[in-house]
C-alpha cells in the first residue's frame, strides 16, 4: 500500500520483504531530518510560518495518498518528519504508513475490532469511526486537524486520564478554542483547524 504512492510531501517506500524468509524488513527513503512530534516536545507549539508550510505540505501528501484510494489512519505528530530543501527551508513530509488502508478494500480490519482493540490512536480518532467504523478522507482530516491543534497549541484538544473517557470526548467534547491558547494565530487559521475537527464529518473540508 505505501508503495504505490509517491509524492514529495511523502517518504517514499522503495522496497519489503523478508529477509531469511522470517524477518520482516522496509527500505524506506532516507532524510536528514526529525520527526515533528520530537521538536513539539523539545520546544513547544510552532511558529505561525511553520504551521503554514506543515499545513500545506502533508494536505498535498494526503492528496496523493488519497488520489491513490489510500487512507493513512494514523496521523499524529510523530508520523510527520521534517528536513530542510535545497534553499535551507523546512520541508514536511507524511510517513508512517504502518496501518494505512486501502478504501475499496472491505475486509480490511475496521479502526475498531468486535473485540474493542484500538486500531490506531485514540487521541486523533474521529468521532463517526468510534461510533461506527466509518473510514473515510475525512477521517484523516480530522486526524490531521487534531495533530494542527496540537501543533499551533501545544496540547491536546482533550486531555483524558482513560481510553474510555478520551474516546467519549472526542464523541461529545467540547474543543477549547485555539485563541484560549494562541492569541497570535489568524482567525482564517483558527478556523481551519475548527473545520478539520468538526465532529459532523459533513461540516469538514471534503477532500484535502
């Protein structure tokens, strides 16, 4: 599934397999770079020019994955590395293709079993793939206006101590609003990130 998409906004899967026909291995391509989650981490919410550049490049990465009938399912800070171009500037880049789905593919698992195990994160699910399984573009917008808010504000938009609670949250939470935290962020902004995690999927953006 990785494999078949190739983008610039994404890492690149060049090959996998098994090596001594038992170990499992992926050569994937290389940058010199880190993952976002770690920067978030070290030194706290982005700048106003990086949010932008991080907005725009993994929204073309989702593009291209989602032009190929392919669904991430896991976004998150930590699925996001960043590395610099040729005229020194940040460039963002999607992998962690681990659970990524294709969407005509029926049998493949839903985000969550009969058995109640988590296929992905729970603090960047969307509430209709809670409730229902629903798998869709709009899931991972939703994932990745979850990872933005994280990003521009420094935390989650819910801060649960339990699975349980955080996935009720996400269903019937209210998001505080960006401004609670940034005073610097441009409403045009602020109301992106709102949009994308919009808890009615047909009130988010259809495509990236």
């Amino acid at each position: 599934t990785w494999g078949r998409i190739q983008d610039d906004h994404l890492v690149r899967l060049y090959d996998s397999g098994y090596a001594d026909g038992s170990t499992p291995y992926m050569v994937l391509e290389y940058f010199n770079g880190g993952l976002v989650g770690d920067i978030l981490r070290e030194y706290g919410p982005f700048p106003m020019e990086w949010l932008t550049k991080v907005s725009t490049h993994i929204l073309k990465a989702l593009n291209s994955a989602h032009t190929a009938q392919v669904l991430h399912r896991d976004i998150s800070p930590d699925a996001i590395i960043v590395s610099q171009n040729n005229e020194g500037n940040p460039h963002f880049r999607l992998t962690g293709f681990g659970l990524a789905k294709h969407l005509n593919d029926d049998d493949d698992p839903t985000a969550i079993t009969m058995t109640g195990q988590v296929l992905g994160q729970p603090a960047y699910m969307a509430p209709e793939t809670i409730m229902q399984g629903v798998l869709d573009q709009r899931t991972d917008l939703y994932a990745l206006g979850i990872t933005l808010y994280e990003l521009t504000t420094g935390r989650r938009p819910f801060l649960s101590n339990s699975l349980a609670e955080m996935l009720g949250e996400h269903i019937q939470g209210q998001v505080p609003p960006v401004h609670t935290f940034r005073q610097d962020i441009p409403s045009y902004f602020t109301r992106f990130i709102h949009r994308l995690i919009d808890k009615d999927p047909n009130a988010r953006y259809l495509s990236a």
